[in-house]
C-alpha cells in the first residue's frame, strides 16, 4: 500500500473550517484514500473514504486531486470534540490491512 | 445496530499469567482485525481473520500470542505468559463481506496492564 505523509499538528478555532492535507504520491489506481481518527485512547473511528471523486457524508467532505496523489479532508465547522488524531491511510481493494502512520495531531480550540 | 463490541474493557495480569481478549463483531460482518497499540505508539496490525480462518498473522509476534474467529462466538486473542512489554491498548475491528471497499469498524479496545 502507498504510503501517506501528514503535518504532525494543527490547530482551528472552534465553528471554523479544518482543512487537513495528505500527500500519497505514490497511490496506485485500485488503492482508496481513507480518513480515521482516535480520540484520546478510544477506538479508531472511520469518518470517510474515497477512490477519485469528492466525498461528502455527515461528518466531513473529502477532496481527491485529479492526480489522486494528494487529498484533504474538511471538517466544515471543528467543534470541540473533533480534538483528534487524523489518519490518512491508502488502502489497496485486496482485503484491507490498515497501516497507520502517525497522523496528525488536530486541537479545536475555544 | 449495536457497534463492535470488546470485553474486558480492562484486563489486569501478573506476569506470567494468560490474558483472553474477546471481540465480538458487528452484525452481518464476517470479517475481524485485531490491531496493538503500545503506550505512546501508533496502532500496528496484528491479524486478520475470518470465521475459522486466519488469513493474515503477518503482525503477530511469532510467540505466546494466537487468534481464533469460531463458526460460532465471538474472536478471541489469547495472550500466554504475558509480559510487562505486552502492556498496550488492543482494538479489534470488523468489516462486512468484501466487495471491493472494505470499510474496518472498531471497537472500543480493550487496556492490558502487565504487572
């Protein structure tokens, strides 16, 4: 599976937009882009996935470039307890082993 | 739709002693994933299993750990001998028949202290 590269950190105020970036220069054609995150210790959540479109589901909207080698994933309006780490993670169709890397850090604050 | 579910939530061992990690899959999912996560690590894959097949240990350490998905009940990864160094949070997620997207659900982990 292609690997992913992520800023550590980032910070957003509360009520505004986060726009976190991944870069897979290396994806292949049958490879997914998918976006996890961990709060505090809990279970990975999965939030969403794509494979060349644009995303949108109740959580968060993904944005694909025409190249698929780079993405960014929007939490339209960061509260509080979207404090999380985000995980950009290329999946290949095959079964799905998730490889994690080590994401990025985000803080909302007040 | 009741989510993955795990027990114990948190296990206390002494070394030496056998710890039994329960995972019980979503429902209509037939597929289970067990990852690690030591303190201040990312998560790591462990295995993959269906029911009655282990398709993928590549993760496992070679000894003392073992995972098993029965045709009935839930999966069950089995630590023997425990050590301090197997300290760690362990999820365990679940994923519906594979169809080309395969979308893994975790569950809420379950906290292994070694003492």
């Amino acid at each position: 599976d292609a690997k992913t590269t992520q800023p550590p950190s980032m910070d957003c105020a509360e009520g505004r937009a986060a726009n976190l970036p991944c870069n897979h220069s290396t994806i292949s054609g049958n490879e997914y882009v998918y976006w996890y995150r961990q709060i505090h210790s809990q279970g990975p959540q999965y939030i969403i996935h794509g494979l060349k479109n644009n995303e949108t589901n109740e959580m968060a909207s993904l944005i694909i470039t025409e190249d698929r080698k780079s993405s960014t994933l929007i939490l339209p309006h960061a509260t509080l307890r979207d404090t999380a780490v985000y995980y950009c993670i290329v999946v290949a169709d095959s079964w799905g082993k998730l490889q994690f890397g080590a994401g990025t850090q985000v803080v909302v604050t007040p | 739709n009741a989510g993955v579910m795990q027990n114990p939530r948190h296990l206390v061992r002494r070394r030496g002693q056998e710890a039994r990690l329960r995972c019980s899959p979503m429902k209509g999912h037939s597929h289970v994933y067990w990852y690690r996560q030591l303190p201040e690590e990312g998560l790591k894959f462990m295995v993959y299993l269906q029911k009655e097949n282990i398709i993928d240990e590549s993760g496992m350490p070679k000894e003392r750990f073992s995972a098993e998905f029965p045709k009935e009940g839930p999966s069950i990864l089995r630590i023997q001998q425990v050590v301090r160094g197997d300290s760690a949070a362990y999820f365990c997620a679940s994923s519906p028949i594979h169809q080309g997207e395969i979308t893994q659900y975790f569950g809420p982990g379950t906290r292994l202290l070694v003492l």
